[in-house]
C-alpha cells in the first residue's frame, strides 16, 4: 500500500460543520503537505508540516502531526460548499530513495449547502 | 502570473502514435515534475529535473522520455503510445532545487490524454 494514505475515502458534510481527514503512513517523514483538488483542475498546495512540528493553521484549516503515530489530519472548521474537493496527503520519506513526494490516493469531501 | 501552464489540455492519440506533453513555468522554480493521476492511485511520478540540465526517473518512467529545454520548460514524451498510458498527466514545480522536498509544488491543470 501507498506510503500516504487517507481515511476517509469519502466525507459529505453540511455547510458550516467541521470536516477531518486523516493521513497515514509508513516511513519516518521529513514533513508532510496536504493538497486540494477542485474537479478537473491541478492539485493546490495546502499547508506543509514538518517532522520537528505538531500543529499548524491557516485560515480555517488546522493540521496536526503524531510522528509516534505516523499520522496526520487536517480539520477544515466552517465549511463552506466552496470547500467541495478532494484533499490529499504528500509525504517526503526519509528512506525514500530518489527525491519525490508520495501522495495518497485522496479523500473526497463533498460540503452539501 | 500564469504559474504552470500545461499544452495541450486534451488529446486522443491511437496506440503506437507519439506526442509530447508541453509544460512551463514563470515562477523562476529549480524543480519541476512529471505526474500521472489514475482513479483509486493517487499521483504517481513519471519524472522529474531536480535542477537545469539535469532529469531522473520516478516511479513509473517506462514509455515516456522527457526534456528540460531550460529553466522554465520540462516535456514530456510518449514515443509510441499504448492504452494503459490513458491518464491525466500533471506538471509542478517547486522552488527547491535539488533533492530538497521543503516547498509546496505548484501544479498545471494537467492534459487528459485518451489512447485508443
């Protein structure tokens, strides 16, 4: 299985609730980004994390790291129908031999207005 | 700034046919990359260039060739195309150079390829 993987698959929320993704993964990190997929368009860089941090926000994201746990999430409070994407987790594995991001295959969040 | 623009957008080719996958970037960006994204597999890299001058081979490179033309232009080329090279196929970059993974990639909108 992928070195990223994210939990769930797929999430439908109302408007205003507050959505989790979880990310696992393997291998020891270097950081971790998570990434926004509108349909039909490129991937948008979220928020990058790295090994030495636990937490960081922007706007209305939030995302933690456990490295005992090899595992991140990302918590969008509020959300707003706008926020209809798929979000993926991007790992840079210590051990990884080369030099390239693993990413996960997604969560679908769908936000119901 | 356009960012990362990728040529063309969509493409149907027959198997055995060739074509190469243009990107560009006007970030001033060391790095760029080479995706494939297939339903239920996540991105998955093709190749990438580290630097100018200099490319390397991701995860799944076999059937495509690729070119860093300059500081700004990364290719992509399928010699003779077959039908499990049916993707969308995405261009980044990064203002990392070399091996170094610490900046967000800034990504295309990506070419939806069909091979029939």
């Amino acid at each position: 299985s992928q070195q990223g993987e994210e939990d769930p698959q797929a999430l439908s929320i109302q408007e205003g609730e507050n959505a989790t993704m979880n990310c696992s993964y393997k291998t020891s990190i270097n950081n971790l980004q998570w990434y926004r997929q509108n349909s039909g368009r490129g991937l948008v860089h979220l928020i990058l994390i790295r090994s030495n941090e636990r937490e960081k926000h922007s706007g209305r994201l939030r995302v933690t790291l456990d490295t005992s746990k090899k595992s991140s999430s990302l918590l969008i409070t509020a959300s707003r129908a706008a926020d209809t994407a798929s979000y993926f987790c991007a790992t840079d594995a210590r051990e990884t031999s080369g030099s390239r991001l693993t990413f996960g295959e997604g969560t679908q969040l769908t936000v119901n207005p | 700034n356009a960012g990362v623009t990728q040529t063309p957008k969509f493409q149907v080719l027959k198997t055995g046919q060739s074509m190469t996958l243009q990107c560009a970037q006007d970030m001033n960006h060391n790095s760029m990359y080479w995706y494939r994204q297939d339903p239920g597999m996540g991105l998955r890299l093709i190749y990438y260039s580290a630097s100018e001058g200099t490319t390397d081979k991701g995860e799944v490179p076999n059937g495509y060739n690729v070119s860093r033309l300059n500081k700004r232009e990364f290719s992509l080329r399928l010699e003779s195309a077959a039908p499990s090279q049916t993707s969308v196929y995405f261009c980044a970059s990064s203002g990392a150079g070399g091996t170094r993974l610490d900046q967000p990639q800034h990504f295309g909108d990506g070419t939806r390829l069909s091979i029939l």
